[in-house]
C-alpha cells in the first residue's frame, strides 16, 4: 500500500521518532521476570523436596521458547519497528519480515506449553481419582494443542509460498488473527475455571478457599492481555495505515507479555510458599531492630539521666563502658561474675520473640 501525500509530508516533519524503547522495555521487564519465576521454580522444588514432574518441564520448555520470542521481538527494533516506514531502508523492511515471522512462529508454543503446565499442575496437586476432573484436564489439554495446530497451519497455509512473507509483504488475515485470538481466550477461561468446583469441595474455610482460588485463577491475567491484544489489533486494522514498522509497536508488547504473564502465573503457586517464608524472614528481622533501637533509646535516655549502673565503684567508667555494651546488644545489665559464668552456649541460646504473621 503506497503512503498519501499527507501521511509522506507527516513522517517526513517526524523523521527522527523513534518508539523502539516502548516496545523493548516492558518486554525485557515481563521476559526479565518470567525467566526468574521459571528458574525459582526448581530451587523452591528442592527447598520443599519434591521432585520435578511434568508440570516443570513443560514450563521450562514454554520459557525456552519464550526467550526466542523476546529476542525476536526486540531485533524487530534492529529492522525499523518503532520508526516511520519511509525512514527504513528496504533491505531492512525485508529483515524485518522474515524476524516477524519467526516470532509469530514462538508465540504459539510459548503460549500452548505454559497453559499446559498449568493443567499438569492441576493434575499433580489436585487428585485424579475423580474421572469426571481428569477428563476435563485432557480435554482442555487436547483443545490447547488443537489450537496450536491450527495457529501453524493459519501460518503456512494462508502465505503461499512461505517466502511472500519477507518478498511480497503477505500477512496473516485479520480475521484470522481475531479467531485465533478468540479461540485462545476461550481455552484461558477453561483453563481458569477448571479447578473452580473442586476447590470448593476440599475441607478448608471459606477464607482459605478463595484464596486458592484466586492464587490459580491468576491466569485471568493472561485472558485480559489476549482481549487487548483483539482490541490493539482492530484499532491498527481499521487505521489501514501502511505505517506498519510505526504502529506494530503496541501490537507487539501485547504478544510478548501475554505468554510471560502466563508463565509467571503457572509458576506462583509453586513460589507461594518460600515467599511467605521470605516474608516471615523479613517480618522477623525488622522486628529484631526495632527491639535493639528501642533498646539503644532506652540506654540513651539512661545515660543522659546519670543513671547507668556500674558494676562496681572502683571500676569507674569502665562498668559504664561494660554496660553500654550490653544495652547495644540488645541484652539486660548483669554483673561481670555471672557473665563469666555463662558461656558461649548459654548466649547463643537467647532469642528475642520473632513475630510470624498467619498463614493464610
């Protein structure tokens, strides 16, 4: 599609825009924190003892996959996304074209491996003596791979042959990018909504059940990205603007952080715990200073009153000094007799009360 004189004489005054960085942040931010997710996943394995299932594995893979997508999607930038198409040099718009299409090529499996990760989750913390729930897992699981199927064959069958990709400037149909969508966002609510009635069956509070609930149905995160993507890919559809390189940006953001947010949501509930642990850590911890500073004030306010004991008269400043030393440790005045008396063992052994917030 050729530009209008008015779109020429508009990038022409706008030349040097360049919108690279609003692609590449967030995504190296949302590639950044799934890759963490993933490789805590089989830390938090070991912490607790178990061994890696198949729910691991296939959320390694779909991270695997999910590292292509994002170096993909940034070499884009490399080829002139985020510029104006009349600042890229042909040759570049052909680069362009054949890095797209292998992006397009890993947003499926990445995608497809983190949902079913999340089944494989369901099938090893939930039991499967129920045939109803275990049919439900393998039929979600097949609608899955089915989808996957079908967003290869919309890839390879609809640009004949595969290089007018990159030579003549074919792309996938905008209907068939919608219906792709569709279809995805459907197996995200059936992926969301399957535990939905067995968790209300197990014997637990209601407290406890919603937020089970809520930690699994985090994958709605991912079916509200899909639902922008539809939204960002009818506003640029209805542009009709040839300004690809331009506007592909936000289409583009939504694609990469969709399957990041996927893969970080199969990977909480198994971080859940050590981060309640941490937070348990950091809770104690803070509460161990606040007790040495009030302790420190408390001394500080002694000292300036005149009212530090001293161990005995003949010793003079230095029973202050052995005090204050004390105060600072955060432990009571004792007499130099009983403090050699008490050994290393006996010093070791005193806590001071650690505050742990309840488990919910």
């Amino acid at each position: 599609m050729d530009l209008s004189p008015e779109e020429i004489s508009y990038e022409e005054a706008h030349i040097h825009d360049n919108r690279a960085y609003q692609q590449n942040i967030p995504v190296a931010i949302f590639g950044l924190l799934a890759f963490i997710c993933v490789v805590l996943r089989p830390v938090c394995r070991r912490l607790s003892g178990t061994l890696l299932g198949l729910d691991d594995w296939l959320i390694i893979a779909s991270m695997f996959c999910g590292i292509g997508l994002i170096i993909t999607t940034c070499l884009t930038t490399t080829y002139g996304v985020g510029r104006h198409i009349i600042a890229v040099q042909p040759e570049d718009l052909v680069k362009f074209a054949k890095v797209n299409f292998a992006s397009e090529l890993l947003y499926a499996p990445t995608l497809a491996l983190a949902k079913l990760s999340i089944l494989a989750l369901y099938a090893r913390i939930f039991t499967t003596n129920n045939r109803s729930f275990a049919f439900a897992i393998y039929a979600v699981a097949v609608w899955i791979v089915l989808w996957f199927i079908g967003s290869y064959l919309s890839i390879f069958l609809e640009c004949r042959p595969i290089s007018s990709y990159w030579t003549s400037g074919c792309q996938l149909s905008f209907e068939t990018s919608v219906a792709t969508s569709v279809l995805n966002i459907i197996s995200d609510v059936m992926v969301v909504a399957l535990p939905s009635w067995h968790i209300w069956r197990l014997q637990m509070s209601t407290q406890q059940k919603v937020g089970v609930a809520a930690l699994l149905g985090l994958g709605a995160l991912a079916t509200a990205m899909s639902i922008a993507r539809i939204a960002i890919l009818s506003a640029e559809s209805h542009q009709n603007s040839p300004d690809i390189t331009y506007i592909f940006v936000n289409v583009y953001v939504f694609t990469v952080c969709e399957p990041m947010i996927a893969i970080i949501c199969a990977c909480l509930p198994i971080l859940q715990k050590p981060l309640r642990k941490s937070q348990r850590s950091i809770l104690s911890l803070s509460v161990l200073r606040s007790l040495l500073r009030s302790d420190r004030e408390k001394s500080a306010v002694s000292d300036s009153r005149g009212t530090w004991p001293t161990v005995a008269d003949d010793q003079g400043a230095a029973g202050r000094e052995y005090d204050l030393e004390k105060a600072s440790t955060g432990t009571t005045a004792r007499s130099p007799s009983r403090d050699k008396d008490m050994g290393d063992h006996e010093l070791d052994d005193m806590h001071l009360p650690i505050v742990e917030r309840p488990v919910v």
